[in-house]
C-alpha cells in the first residue's frame, strides 16, 4: 500500500471518529439506554440548511421541547456541502442519528443496508397527523416495498417539496417598460432569448454589460429546459441512459447558447467575479430559479419586487420544473423509536411544527389544505406563489437519479460539460462522448440494486 493511500485512509478514519464523536458525544446520553444524566430522553437531530432555515428548525425543535419536557434534543447542524459526507461517516461509523435529513434518491440503499426505520406504525397511529392531507407526491418519495419506490412502507416524510419556480425582477421589466410575462403562459424558447437580450445592458457605460437576462447553473437549471424540449436522462424502464438524442442535444445547445451566441449571462470570468446569485440579489439579473427555501432571504435583502413564472417550453410546448425534497428519517439503531418518529412527524406533519416553519418562510406548508390557504395570500410574496402548487400538482418531477440505486451515472453528466458551456465543443458531441460512460455506470448501479437484495 502507497503512502497516499494509508494517508488517505487514515483521513477517512479520522473523519468517522469525528463524526461519531460529535453524535454520541453532544447527545450526553447512555448508548445503553438511549436517555441523558437527568434521565430525560435523548434523540439526536441531524440537519442542514441556509441560515435562515437553521434558525427555524432550531426555534421548531425549542417549541418541540417546551411541549415534551421529557424529552432533551441534540442538533447537529452541518453545511450544505458537506451533509452527504459526514452523514456517510456517521453512519459508517455506527453512529446513525436518531433523526436525519437524507435525500429520496438514498431509500433503497438505506433500506437495504438497515439505515432507515420503518416508521408506518408511527404515522398511522398518530392522533396529530393526517397523512391523506400530506402532498402524495412528498409521501411517495419515501415509500419502499423493497422492490418498487413508491409502494409499501413509510421509511420518511418529506421535510418538504421544493418545487423550483423561475423567478423575474419585476421592478427591471417595468423600469425598462418591457410587458410583464405571462404567469399562465410560458415563454417559447425564443421568446425567452428575445426577452433576455433587451434587458441585457451596459448601464454604465463603460462597453461592458452590468445588467444581464439570466444566470443560470446548468446543473440546477437544464432539467426544466431539456424535459419541455422532449427530452429525458433515463428511459421509462429505468435502464437505459437517453441523452444521446436530438432533443437533448438541442436543450444543452440552447443552455450553452446563452452565454456564448447570445450573451444574455455572465461570462465565465464575470461569474467569477460575482456569482450569479449574487448578482440576482443585487438587481443585475431579469430572471433567476427560486424556491421556498429562498423566501425568507428575499423578503428581508432584495430591494425590488420579484415574482414567479413558468420556466420556458421547447419543443412540447409545455413547461417542466423538477421538484426537490428531502425526508426526515428516523435511524434504524436508535434506542428511542417512538419519541424519534414522534420528532420527525411533528417537523413535517404536525399542523403546529410545521407551521412554525412555514411562518419563518423557508418552505411551504406540507398540508395540501394549508397550501391552498397560503399561495392565495398575498400578503406573502411573491404574489404567484400558485406556480409553486402547479408545478407540484401539473408539470414537476423528481431528478432523474432517484428511482436509481445509486446517481453516479446521473452525476457523471454534469462532470465534463464545461467545454460546452465555453463554446469550445457542441452540445451533439458531448452527449454522444457522455452517454456510453453513464450507461456503464448505471449498469453497475443496477447490478449493485440485484446483489443487495440477496
């Protein structure tokens, strides 16, 4: 074995102790007993978010607390960026949390390898929770029969849908008296383009543009492009990797388009310089993707009305959107089952927690009733909040990796699709280069999907 290679290890090692110590440490309880030196007990919650939406789980879980004074919660808070890795060491290490955030398309691995805890009994025999209320489509995300997603047992609720609307600067359209879009008709792909070059300008005169019509991440953002266009990742059987199409190799063309023939975005250089994110947030973008999660942090930084609209529709003229979730599971291993399920349900189903966190404007209401109640208000911007509902109810869809065991294949797309984007290799090349890595790669997820069972 090389030097980097025991180095290597040894830092996998390392990052496991770590992690493990931080979950059985913080909780200050018995791993024997699943309670804390005062006899309360004792569930560890591992979660993560932006700022604001760690600042509403924390106030959640205080309210939960005052409610159930038996009952002593641990947070173990982690970035975004890292929350996969370290869960991965936790669980590695034998230190799963009682109850964790974890995403759909990990269900039948989990299940599999005993992660996850059947909670079905939990959620049909709660008095506060009325799962025929909750979105089908949040609740399916996390049903497992061991053979099909979406049938069977419960190993989760959904923390959440985040269906990812298009957002527009309302106050650029009206400064620039460019007609406002079209909340229940979407742009045509040249539409969209045509829009987006009248509100790209120099503003300050200085030849170059400060003010651009999009600024979009290809790996968030070419999903609702390529599905309206006709086209998909994977087939229907879950099999075979698609991008090797004429309508996919248009989707990515028109994406890599934006910047290179059009110039409606950053270039690379600017976007270094200051993201897109940034740059939407200062008032420099016409159109930029938004989620629930981003509600509370508009609310409190932008400095210019800002609203909703169906991403643009290619070849079927219809508009697509993905819907993102994350689930609150309860660990296999945790000494407290009853009390973990009862957390996690009070986070998403519980009519009191989660309108805590539907109140602090980091998501919208899991309860399909109160989501009625909530988009019609317009006291909560942005106004056409029913665009999040329609894209739940009409046109979203899950990311092509969460049917599949594992996403490597999916992941793989995103890798090398810089040359693209810089306008030095076509769309139509890349994906037929792309598509033979990615079917190898789901054949091996398929295979890994075969060997778990047995």
């Amino acid at each position: 074995m090389s030097k980097s290679t025991k180095k290597l290890g040894s830092l996998i090692l390392l990052t496991i102790m770590i992690i493990g110590s931080i979950l059985a440490g913080c909780s200050n309880s018995s791993e024997s007993t699943g309670k804390t030196k005062d006899g309360k007990t004792a569930i560890t919650f591992m979660f993560r978010g932006q700022p604001q939406e760690l600042k509403a789980y924390e106030a959640t879980v205080k309210r939960y607390e005052e409610t159930h004074p038996d009952v002593k919660v641990t947070l173990v808070q982690v970035a975004p960026d890292q929350y996969d890795t370290k869960l991965k060491a936790a669980i590695a290490g034998k230190k799963i949390p009682d109850v964790f955030f974890y995403n759909p398309a990990q269900v039948k691995a989990y299940v599999n390898s005993g992660v996850l805890k059947d909670i079905t009994e939990y959620v049909e025999g709660s008095e506060n929770v009325n799962i025929e209320d909750i979105w089908e489509k949040g609740v399916a995300k996390y049903r497992f029969d061991g053979e099909t997603l979406g049938q069977g047992a419960i190993y989760g609720l959904p923390k959440d849908l985040g269906p990812f609307a298009l957002g527009y600067n309302k106050t650029m359209f009206e400064e620039a008296g460019i007609p406002l879009p079209d909340k229940d008709k979407p742009y045509t792909f040249d539409e969209f383009i045509n829009v987006a070059q009248q509100l790209t300008k120099d503003k300050n005169g200085d030849g170059k543009s400060d003010q651009f019509g999009a600024g979009f991440n290809i790996q968030w953002a070419l999903q609702p492009i390529a599905w309206s266009n006709g086209a998909d990742w994977i087939d229907e059987t879950g099999t075979k990797v698609t991008i090797d199409t004429p309508e996919f190799a248009e989707a990515v063309q028109w994406f890599a388009d934006q910047q290179n023939k059009y110039k409606i975005t950053p270039s690379i250089a600017e976007a270094q310089t200051l993201d897109t994110y940034q740059r939407w947030m200062k008032g420099e973008l016409a159109f930029f993707p938004v989620g629930p999660w981003d509600m509370a942090t508009y609310a409190e930084q932008l400095k210019f009305e800002y609203d909703l609209i169906p991403w643009p529709a290619g070849k079927t003229g219809k508009p697509a959107a993905w819907i993102g979730s994350l689930g609150i599971g309860v660990g296999a291993t945790t000494k407290n089952a009853e009390a973990a399920a009862e957390l996690a349900l009070y986070l998403s189903a519980d009519q009191e927690g989660n309108q805590a966190l539907v109140d602090a404007q980091v998501q919208l209401p899991n309860s399909v009733t109160v989501a009625e109640k909530w988009a019609a208000d317009t006291s909560i911007k942005p106004e056409n909040k029913q665009e999040f509902l329609d894209i739940i109810n009409d046109y979203g869809r899950g990311f092509p990796a969460e049917k599949t065991y594992t996403a490597e294949w999916y992941d793989e797309f995103f890798k090398n699709i810089q040359p693209v984007l810089d306008g030095k290799m076509t769309a139509e090349e890349y994906v037929k280069e792309a598509q033979p890595k990615m079917q190898k790669l789901l054949d091996a997820a398929i295979q890994q999907e075969k060997q778990a069972k047995k």
